[in-house]
C-alpha cells in the first residue's frame, strides 16, 4: 500500500469525524437525553419536581425540602449554596431553571 492511499484514507476519517462533532455541537445530530423544559419553584417544588433539576437526585431533593422548611422558604436562589452537595459550579448548572415564586413548570422533552 504506498504512502498516499493510506493518507488519503486517514484524511477522510478525520474530516468524517470533524463533520461529525460540528452536527453533534450545532443539535443537527439527535440527543438521546432528555431536555428539560420550564422552571421549579424551590420553595413549592415537591422531591420529584426538584429531581427534575441537572444533578438533582433523590437525596439532594430531599436536602432542599428539609432546608426550605427550616428556614421557612428560599427568598434567592443563591441560598441554595447552603444545601449540602450544591456548590457553585452545581448552582449555575441550576439557575436557569430554578425559581423562587411562580408554578412550578418543569417537564422533561
């Protein structure tokens, strides 16, 4: 096999792999995971709407229940630092769909 056949067949799996990562980056390409849609109130939000939330499961839901009726209501998202489990880099994943007032409207798509 010479030297440009085998080129030629690498640059192909190169640019196939580059077209590849462009249509999985624009959402051309289908997702399989699910997209979720709306917002959750923290402060009315039940343990399986707040699991609903990106890094969310059973116990962190339980956390934020047990620390909204301890303190009676999150009055800023931003008091969602003091749940254990939640830091900053978890809370930004969080800020676009977490609310403080208003319905709850969270599904998943």
């Amino acid at each position: 096999m010479n030297c440009n056949t085998r080129y030629g067949r690498v640059l192909s799996l190169a640019l196939l792999t580059a077209f590849g990562l462009v249509l999985a980056g624009s959402g051309l390409a289908e997702d399989a995971s699910p997209r979720l849609v709306g917002t959750v109130n923290i402060n009315t939000a039940t343990p399986e709407q707040l699991e609903l939330l990106p890094g969310i499961g059973e116990s962190r839901a339980r956390a934020v229940v047990a620390m909204r009726k301890q303190r009676g209501g999150f009055k800023s998202v931003d008091e969602l630092l003091e749940v254990k489990g939640i830091g900053e880099v978890a809370l930004e994943r969080l800020r676009p769909f977490v609310r403080t007032e208003g319905k709850t409207t969270a599904q998943l798509k």
